[in-house]
C-alpha cells in the first residue's frame, strides 16, 4: 500500500472516531462493549450476591457516568418483594425506604413492560432518582436497579438504555444459573442424605431377617417338634388334645409365613436359587384360580 493510501486510509479513520458527531459516539459504544465483555469475564467466577451487586453497581457508573446506583433483588421462593442488596451514592437509608414504598408498583410496572423508565411519574423525594430498570432472567423479574443523574448534568440517551439494559441481562442471567447450580447442590446434598437413610433402613432389614432366621424360625421349629410329639402320644384327653393340634397348625402357619419372608428376602438380595420343573401349565392356571376363587366370589 503506497504512503498517498496509508495517509487516506488514517484520515479517513479519524474522520470515522476521532471528528465529527458520530467519532464520540462510536468510542463510547467500544468502551462499552469492551466494559460488558469485562463484567461478562469477571462473573464467570464463582461470586456472592453481593460481590455481583458490587461488580454490576461500578460497571454500570463507569459506563454511563453516574455517581449514583442501587441494585434490589428478589428473594428466591418468597413473596414478591424486593431487597435492597447494595447502594452507592445514595444515602442508605432514604433509598431503602423509597425502595419499599414502590416496590409493588415498580414490579407490577416491570411485569407488564420490562423496560427501563424515567422516575418522571413515580414520587421520589427522599432520593435523586431518575431512572429505573429490571433485572431480567428468561422473562423472569429477578430484581431491579435506580440510577442517578448523570455526572456533568447531561440526559441518558438511547445507548445508555442499550447498555444498561445487557449490562442487567448478563448479570440476571449469571444470578439465575447462580440460583439453578444451588439448588442442584441442595438436591444432591438432600439425595445423599436420602441414600444414607435408605442405607441405614437396609441394615435394620438385615438385621431384623437374620434375627427372623436365628431367633425366631430356630425356637418355633423346637415348638413345632414338641408339639408334634405331645399330639402323637395322644396324652391329655379330647380337650387338651384339641387344644395342642390348634396350638401345632398355628405354629406350623407361623413357620411358613417366615419361610416366606426369608424366601423374599433372598430374591430381593439375588441369593434365591430358581428351580425349574416340567409342568402342566392348564393345571397349574387351574390350581391358581381355584386358589383365589373364594376371595373373587365372595361378596
């Protein structure tokens, strides 16, 4: 390229930047977007809401030009109703209370038309407020902002909106994936909590199968052979002999109930053996319905 183009081509670039009503305007645009792309970088750090308040508060006074900001929230899984989470410039406790007198008027505001507002038409003695702004998530109101005016008294124009506005759209977002990435770490901690529960529940089956098998199913198998035995001396008379073949068959259905329980038991634990059979499955249907008959039939 010859020195005659070079010297056009840097002309013609201070031309575009440095002169004329577009120059300031384009400069002030790249410092923004060099400003978003920094807060976008800072917040991919792990922060705390305050921290990200603090972060979001000073971008958006050293891109616009204002002394004065304050950042409201809404808490998480609560009512409606904003929290002042940090101020500058402002005096705290005016900014709280004027915070809390529009706060249902700013949000229902905000619902209907999620886009900064001049604070032409809401009262705002107590503080210098000239502009409000929500914080926005996927359609989500997740807080909103107030601004002072800007320093050396000009007006907010429409690139100041423009930057406000992303400025508040990537810190929603990081607020909301902040938010999601907690309660899937609740979720986790209460599933591990779950687990452990479920764990120890599994030892006390174990436990209560084995006290089945050594503390129960051993006595009643004593019982049953004595029982047996006294039935097979016919010793006692009619009554007594009555009484001890109820006192057997109830022994004898008791065992089997544990039988089973323990039977359970081993399928659950993969430790029952599976034995098959060459069988008539007509017959065996029939003897499984005649089984349940009576509970099918009765009324």
């Amino acid at each position: 390229m010859d020195k005659d183009r070079v010297g056009q081509t840097m002309e013609n670039r201070e031309i575009l930047v440095g002169s004329g009503p577009a120059g300031p305007e384009i400069a002030k645009i790249e410092h923004s977007l060099k400003s978003l792309l920094e807060l976008a970088r800072e917040l991919s750090v792990s922060l705390g809401v305050h921290q990200t308040a603090d972060l979001l508060l000073f971008n958006l006074m050293g891109q616009i030009g204002t002394g004065r900001a304050a950042l409201w929230l809404i808490p998480e899984g609560e009512s409606p109703h904003s929290i002042l989470i940090r101020c500058h410039g402002f005096d705290r406790a005016a900014v709280k209370r004027t915070g809390d007198s529009l706060n249902r008027t700013l949000l229902a505001h905000f619902e209907l038309n999620p886009v900064p507002f001049f604070a032409g038409d809401v009262r705002t003695d107590e503080v210098d407020v000239v502009l409000f702004a929500p914080m926005l998530a996927h359609s989500e109101v997740l807080g909103w902002i107030a601004l002072g005016p800007k320093l050396g008294g000009s007006d907010y124009d429409e690139t100041d909106l423009q930057i406000l506005q992303a400025a508040l759209g990537i810190v929603g977002v990081a607020l909301q994936n902040a938010r999601l990435h907690g309660q899937m770490t609740d979720a986790h901690r209460q599933l591990l909590a779950t687990n452990v529960h479920l764990q120890e529940i599994d030892a006390l089956k174990s436990e209560f199968l084995r006290n089945v098998n050594h503390e129960l199913r051993t006595p009643l198998a004593v019982v049953m052979a004595t029982l047996e035995s006294v039935v097979s001396a016919q010793a006692g008379g009619v009554r007594v002999q009555s009484m001890l073949e109820a006192a057997l068959d109830r022994a004898r259905h008791l065992n089997e109930l544990l039988e089973d329980l323990l039977t359970y038991s081993n399928a659950v634990n993969a430790r029952l053996v599976v034995e098959l059979a060459n069988e008539s499955i007509p017959e065996l249907l029939g003897s499984y319905c005649e089984q349940r008959r009576a509970g099918v039939t009765a009324s």
